[in-house]
C-alpha cells in the first residue's frame, strides 16, 4: 500500500485537511480539523497504508477566529 498523507491547512476560522490534492471541508478549528483528520487517516491505516498528519503550530492554540 501507499502513504496516505493528511496536512492541516488555513487559517482563523477557516481550516481545511488537505489529501489527495483535494481540500473540501471547512473546519472552524484546527482541532477539530485535526480529529477528523486522524478519523481518515486510522481507516487509512487499517487498510495498510501508511500514514502522516501534518499541522501548523502557529496562531491560537484552537486555531479558531478571534471574536469581535
């Protein structure tokens, strides 16, 4: 099998799960961008492949908009 690789992208607010060259859903978080990031890459990785998140360390811890 293949890397199946999953790169948190964006910014405040406005967060994405790059894979595949595709970036469809919008997260509010980098959090929960993250959590489903990791829900896709452990079905990836049951299905042999092996497997890499990356995210960005920057900005608020959440990644979310400021308010206001």
């Amino acid at each position: 099998m293949g890397m199946a690789s999953y790169e948190i992208i964006g910014d405040a607010g406005e967060w994405r799960i790059s894979h595949d060259g595709k970036a469809e859903n919008v997260y509010q978080t980098k959090e929960s961008a993250f959590e489903a990031a990791v829900a896709a890459a452990s079905l990836a990785l049951r299905q042999g492949h092996d497997v890499r998140i990356t995210a960005p360390g920057r900005d608020t811890a959440t990644g979310a908009a400021n308010p206001g």
